[in-house]
C-alpha cells in the first residue's frame, strides 16, 4: 500500500512538473531576460546622461544613506505631510510588493511540491498577494479619483499615465479573475480552509459558477499565461525601455540614497574659481551628475509647486514645471552630446531654450520646495548655478540687481550707503568696538539692515539694551564691519561674495573673535555654514538663541505684561535651513500676558516673505506681492502683532501690514523689541 501510495505520489508529481516546469522555465528565461533589458537601458538611458554631469561626492555616510531610503521607502516618511496623497502612494507601494513577493513565493512552490496539499507557506503567499491585490486596488482608485476627478491644477496628466492606470487595473483585475476561475472549475475538490485563504479569487469565482466544471487543465494555465502574466512582463518591459512616470519607481530611490546630508540652502563655492574659464551653468552637462539625476527623479508630483511662494503669487516659476522641463531639456541634448565628440559639441544654452530670465529671479531661496520634495530634489543651488552664469559670465541682469552688485562693491553694503556712517545707529548707546571692551565674550555682528535701515536700526538698539541690562561683554566692528556676502552669494555673484567674505574673516580672525551674535538669520546662516569654506571658522549664533540662553540662565527676566495677540513668522533662513524653531517660540512664551497663535503655515511649512534669495533687493514687478500673502495669513489668524526675528522679514511685514492698510491695528516687531519693552 505504501509502495503504492509512494507511486502515485512520483505520478502526481511528475505530472505536475510535466504541466508547470516549462512555465517555470519560461518564467525564469522572461525573468532573467526582463533584467537584462532593465540593467541594459538603464545604463543607457540613465547612467550615461548622469555621467554627462560633472562630479560631485554623495558616496559618503553610507549607514545614514540606507537609513534615509529604507524611512522613506518603507515608512513613507516623506509623504505624510500629506493625508490623501500619503496615503494613496503608500497603499499602492506596498500593493505592489505585497502582490510580488507573493507571485515568487507561490511559482516556486509548485516544483518544490508545497501546493498539493496546499502547505501554509503557499497558503499564505497567496493570502499576502490577495491583500497587497486589495492595497492597490484602493490606492489606484484614490490616484484615479484624484487625478481624473479632483484634478488638482498641481497635477500634470499626460497619456502614459492613463496607460499605466489602465494597464495596471488589467493586470490586477486578470490576477483576481483568473484564481476565481481556477477555483470555479476545480469546486468542490478545494479544501474548506483554502477559500478563507483566498478571499477575494473566491468572490471572483462566483462569477463562474454558470460554468460547467471541468478538471483544472493545461489549458487554464496557458491562458493564465496569456492573458496575465505576458501582459505583465509586457507591462514592466514598457516601464523599463521607455521614458514613464512610472520609472520614478526605481530613479526616485536613487535619488533618495544619493540626496543632500549638509543643511538645505548652503552654497558650496565655485571649485578652481581662479582658474575657470567659465562659471556656473550654461548647459545641461555644466551640472553636476547628481543634479542630472534630480532631473530624472522627480515624480511630477506638484508638491513643491503647491508650496512656492513664487508659483502662489502668480509669478513664472514653478519648482515642478521648471525640473520637468530641464529633464525634457537634458532628453532632448545628452542624446545628442553623448553621439557627438567633445570638441564638435555645440550644446543648448538652458537660459535661451528652457529656463525663463523672469522664472530664474523669482526664486527667493526659501527652500520650501526642497522641504516637501518626498525624493530630496534640491532646487536651490541649480538655480543659483544658473544665475551664476547669468551675473558672472553674460552680465545679464536687472537694473536693480545691478544697482545692489555695484553698491556691495562700492560701500559694502546693498544700499550703497558710506560705510562711514555703519555706526551712526550707536550714538548715545554706549557700545563699544571689539578692540575696547576688556575680555569680550561675543562680538555682536549688526548687519547691514540692523547698521543702516532706520526700522532694523531700532532692533539692534533693542539688543544692545538687552545685552547691556544682563552685562553680557560684548563688541561690535564698527566701521570694519561689512557685507556678511548674503546678498551676493544668493544672487548669483560667487567673486563678490568670495572677496567680501574673505576681508570680514581676516578682520575677524585679527581681533580673535571666537563667538558671534547675529540678529539676521541670512548673516547667521552664511557665517556658520558657509564662511567655514573660506576658513572663517566662528561659533555663531543667532540673537533668539541667545536671548533663550539668558532666559534659561535666569539672567534675563520679561516681568512687564504685553497684552497682546502674536503670531510668528519664521524666517525660511533661521527655521528651515537651520532648524531654529523652538527659541523664538520660548521667548514669546515668557513674555507676561502675550498670546501666540500660529498661522496655517509655521515651523516647517512656514511661508517666505519675499525677500530671500536677493529678492529684498528686487522689485516684484508680477504678481501678487508675496509680503502682502504673508500679511493676509496673520490677519486670518487675527493677530494684532507679528513677531519675527529677522531684518528682512520684519521690513516685508511691516510693508505689508501698511500696504493692506492695516497700520492702525496691527504691528510688526523683532522678538528683542518685545523682550526690552517687557524687561
Ligand atoms: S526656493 Fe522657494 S521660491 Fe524658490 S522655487 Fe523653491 S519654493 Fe519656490
Ligand atoms: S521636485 Fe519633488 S516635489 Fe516637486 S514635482 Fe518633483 S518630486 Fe514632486
């Protein structure tokens, strides 16, 4: 009976070998063939236009690098800023590799013998594909809601996308329909607990209980074949061969690993800038390869664009329009670079084909864009490298700009003021230079605002009376004092920024500064992330940080009540680039009697002013006025002041509260002129 049994076992055996071995065989030859055509055009369509760019290294800190693209991968961790959206790409993802572990775990299993008596593992790789079938089946419908339905002015739908909705519901639908037919056909014989392991097929084999029942045959597989699994491979041979929204699936991944670990928004200098020829980005092989690859990875996904101040006040900039036009830009000439000998290489100029003058200058370096990119795109520093090109190479600029360029060369600073008159603010103040105070603890950096702008004038009187009252030792440079190079930098003029740059850390290092105290979030950021690459190596901090260490210490105690409603705007340079969001927020906190509110967009999320990236120095000339955006959140909020902490946002603020005619009832205030009229 044994021998029998044993037998019979070989016979089912073989059969089923006999039925599924050449589809094993053919899965594995398409298998291997479909990697090869992956590993073939990506080396052709992607790697070789990267390795166009120039080099840079993003080969570093690899234990942090697969940690960020395992958080971002797995967990979504940049998505879920959003709800609907988050939710929607994480159910299709994960969709999507629950139905392909479950596709491998159960083609193995036939030749290994696990499905006849079905065993658990088979049992459960098909339970995981019923669900992960499930996951994207809601997923695509909220994507296809959304774009067809919502359409939200953000999205671009184009008609590869359509097909791929299209395709990927066939194949979903045939996968369900084809295991509801199998167990229609094989009825009766399925073991009871099968069906609790294949929910969804079971309900699709209702549809074929009108069918009479035949034995499961050759037939069934060959068509299970046909019409699911070449469509399949069909479908992920188009995802791979052709140019699809589709391949972000594999480019944004890359793009995760290889993304920016130093702090958004710092500038890195122009390398060999002695000797370059040229400067900054003329054409698309003048960007590095990891730029080239930003191109690539991003998703379209609009999420930059919904948060761009310059997009939202209806200037020509899209964050989204303008890294998908630069990747149609770099399809349209690597190709032909590639084909073409260095020497004969005539390439496109970006600024005369592709990129507006009017898109380029509106950017104000906020660095919201980067802060919602889920694949780490950085936007900053490409625009920068452009208008590099622009200022340091054609001389082609705004008469505003130019004006801005010509004062910082002649006085050191944006309005061209004597750089004689720096200290006039001081008089009567008793402030003393660096040189004259005994054992200085910290030098206090004005700034050009807090030095000339009559309005940032009374902010830094403000500090000084601060720092007077907790007898914190302190110098300013005076006279010596210049341009922190902001301005210059952000523009687009790396040379002026150097030269500047340069003569501040030399008068720096001569007087032995060690500490720094800024009021301006734009001369905090430069002086501790960036004056480091010319070997200005200072401890800076940033006056609320200050101001939170003298709180903490007990030195300095706000005792006099201000009865009043605030809301904060952070500053895209103190908060976003440099995490700084807590301080401030402390500071209005031990005021007596003031109340904070926030507005819809803070810490985060908050929202420029309008007078980063140079544009403080630059007319908005389309569009709504993004200062006076800025001021309609804090009315809807109902505030009677807004607090801010830096010189530029405090000017935009203030115009903006006048400009909406709101003078009468609402203010704008530095946090240290509300720290001194409460001490
Ligand atoms: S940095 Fe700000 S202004 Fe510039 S593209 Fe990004 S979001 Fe828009
Ligand atoms: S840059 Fe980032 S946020 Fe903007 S569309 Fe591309 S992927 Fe989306």
């Amino acid at each position: 009976m044994d021998s029998l049994n044993q037998i019979f076992w070989i016979g089912q055996k073989l059969y089923i070998m006999k039925v599924f071995l050449p589809i094993i065989i053919g899965f594995l030859i398409l298998f291997i063939g479909l990697l090869a055509i992956f590993a073939l055009s990506f080396w052709w369509r992607h790697y070789r236009l990267w390795h166009l760019g120039k080099d840079e290294n993003r080969f570093d800190q690899v234990a942090t690098r697969v940690k960020t693209l395992l958080a971002v991968m797995f967990a979504h961790i940049r998505f879920w800023k959003e709800l609907y959206p988050g939710t929607m790409h994480f159910l299709i993802f994960w969709g999507a590799i629950l139905i392909f572990l479950g596709k491998i775990v159960r083609l193995f299993s036939y030749p290994v013998g696990l499905t006849n008596p079905p065993q658990n593992i088979f049992k459960s790789a098909s339970f995981i594909s019923e669900v992960g079938g499930i996951l994207a089946i809601i997923g695509g419908c909220m994507a296809v809601y959304r774009r067809y339905i919502i359409k939200p002015s953000r999205l671009e739908t184009k008609s590869d996308r359509t097909l791929i909705f299209i395709w990927g519901f066939v194949l979903l639908m045939t996968g369900y329909l084809i295991k509801g037919y199998r167990i229609a056909v094989v009825g009766v014989n399925i073991p009871s607990d099968w069906i609790s392991w294949t929910p969804v097929s079971y309900l699709f084999s209702r549809f074929f209980l009108i069918l009479p029942t035949a034995p499961l045959n050759e037939l069934l597989i060959w068509h299970r074949v046909l019409i699911h699994a070449i469509p399949a491979f069909l479908f992920f041979a188009y995802v791979f061969i052709t140019r699809n929204p589709l391949q972000h699936f594999f480019l944004s991944p890359i793009n995760v690993y290889f993304r920016n670990l130093k702090l958004k928004g710092v500038l890195l200098p122009i390398p060999n800038f002695e000797e370059a020829e040229t400067f900054g980005v003329r054409e698309i092989s003048e960007f590095t390869w990891k730029q080239l690859l930003d191109l690539e990875a991003c998703t379209n996904c609009g999420r930059c664009q919904d948060v761009c101040p310059a997009h939202l006040s209806q200037k020509p900039l899209s964050p989204r329009r303008m890294t998908q036009n630069l990747k149609e830009h770099l399809w349209r000439e690597g190709p032909k670079l590639l084909a073409t000998p260095i020497e004969q290489r005539q390439p496109e100029a970006i600024m005369e084909t592709t990129v507006g003058e009017d898109e380029l200058w509106a950017c104000t370096a906020c660095m919201a864009c980067e802060e919602a990119c889920p694949v780490y795109i950085e936007q900053i520093v490409r625009n920068i490298d452009l208008r590099r090109y622009l200022v340091l190479v054609e001389t082609k600029y705004s008469s505003e700009v130019r004006l801005t360029l010509k004062n910082l060369e002649k006085s050191n600073n944006p309005w061209g003021v004597s750089r004689g008159v720096r200290t006039e603010w001081t008089k009567g103040l008793g402030v003393k230079t660096f040189s004259e105070v005994t054992d200085p603890e910290i030098l206090f950096w004005v700034g050009c605002c807090g030095s000339y702008d009559a309005r940032n004038q009374k902010v830094a009187t403000s500090m000084v009376k601060i720092l007077q009252a907790c007898e914190v030792r302190f110098g300013i440079l005076g006279n010596e004092e210049g341009c922190c190079g902001d301005p210059a930098r952000r523009i687009g003029n790396e040379y002026l920024f150097q030269t500047t740059a340069e003569a501040n850390i030399k008068i720096l290092k001569g007087y032995g500064v060690k500490k720094i105290l800024t009021l301006c979030p734009h001369c905090f950021h430069i002086l501790k992330n960036e004056y480091p690459q010319l070997g200005g190596e200072f401890q800076v901090i940033h006056h609320t940080q200050f101001l939170t260490e003298l709180l903490t210490s007990g030195k300095l105690k706000p005792t006099k009540p201000i009865n009043k409603v605030i809301t904060y705007h952070d500053s895209c340079y103190l908060g976003r680039a440099n995490q700084i969001f807590e301080a401030p927020r402390k500071i209005l906190h031990s005021i007596p009697g003031l109340k904070l509110i926030e507005m819809k967009r803070h810490h985060h999320r908050s929202f420029c002013c309008g007078a980063g990236g140079g544009r403080m120095w630059m007319e908005e000339h389309i569009g709504t006025r993004i200062n006076q955006m800025r001021t309609d959140q804090a009315i809807e909020v109902k505030a009677e002041w807004v607090g801010t902490a830096c010189p530029y946002c405090l000017t935009m603020l203030g115009d903006g509260i006048k400009e909406k005619g709101k003078a009468e009832t609402m203010a704008a205030y530095d946090l240290s002129e509300l720290v001194e009229q409460s001490i």
